[in-house]
C-alpha cells in the first residue's frame, strides 16, 4: 500500500514495531486504533487488514476509521471467512479449532452490517477474497466446486467495504 498510495500512514499500538518501521521510510504513528485519538489527518481509504477480529471492542475501531475518513471516502476491512473451506477442513480435523491464539471473535457480513451501523457506517458490499490458483486445471477444478459448495466456502477472507453512513434526517 505505501508503495502504490500518494501518502499512507499506519497505527499500531506496539511502540517497539512503531519505533522500528520509521527508519525503513515508513509513516507510521503510536496509538490505540480502538481510542477516541484524532490523528488530526482525513482519508479517502482507511484500510483495516486483519485487526477486529482481535480487538476487544470492534465498533470503537470501526468508529475510530470512520473519524479519519473524507465524506466520500470509503474504509475497507479485511477478516478471515470462518464459513471458508479452509476451516471446515481443520474442525473436521482436529475437532475444537483453533485458528489464532488473539482471535476474540468471527466477523460474518449480517454482524460487519450491525458493527458499521453503531460505528456509523454503512456496509456497502463485501468481497470473498482469495488468490487464483496459477494452474489452469486446478482453476477449473475450483470453478466445477463451486457449484457443489456454498459460494462463501472457497473464500478464506472477507473484505467488508464501509462509507460513511448518509444522514437520513
């Protein structure tokens, strides 16, 4: 992201990490993303990859995204899909799953709706996200499984895209 973006800025709550990236050219601040801290700059993309699924209060991160967007800026959350392939087969496997130690909960798209709602976003569409397989038989294996499977199951993440909720006063 910082390659391709005019000006990216990261947050991190691990000072040491923080304190280690800047040498590297990285703009990268130390604060809490679940605070009610203004970084003092807007956004046309907030980008939360791999985080709610680890906090302990999902909308305030939500929320603190959502105070650094532009008006007509959009936030975009990456998570893990718990309904994905990839952890059916483990839970088959090993019974009780553990995926991540840090995971605190599994963010579906009827409860990314009702987080954005009380963050004061709008969920405006998700994504099931995974790379191609670079074989084309393997890629024409997954596109004939598909039609046997739920649509969400080739998927191991979810990318949930919010705006800013339009007021409707």
């Amino acid at each position: 992201m910082a390659e391709r973006a005019a000006y990216c800025l990261g947050v991190d709550i691990l000072a040491a990490e923080v304190e280690r990236l800047r040498p590297d050219g990285y703009s990268v601040r130390f604060t809490d993303a679940t605070s009610d801290d203004d970084l003092g700059e807007r956004f046309d993309v907030v980008f939360i990859g791999d985080v709610i699924e680890h906090v302990d209060n999902p909308v305030r991160l939500l929320a603190f995204g959502r105070r650094h967007l532009l008006p007509k800026g959009v936030m975009l959350a990456a998570m893990p899909n718990p309904f994905s392939r990839k952890f059916f087969r483990r839970f088959s496997r090993e019974g009780t799953m553990v995926t991540n130690l840090d995971h605190v909960a599994w963010i579906t798209p009827s409860m990314a709706l009702e987080l954005g709602r009380r963050a004061g976003l709008e969920l405006r569409c998700y994504h099931l996200a995974k790379r191609l397989p670079a074989n084309l038989l393997a890629r024409a294996a997954r596109e004939l499984g598909r039609m046997f499977t739920p649509v969400e199951m080739p998927y191991p993440d979810y990318l949930y895209e919010f705006a800013p909720a339009r007021d409707v006063s």
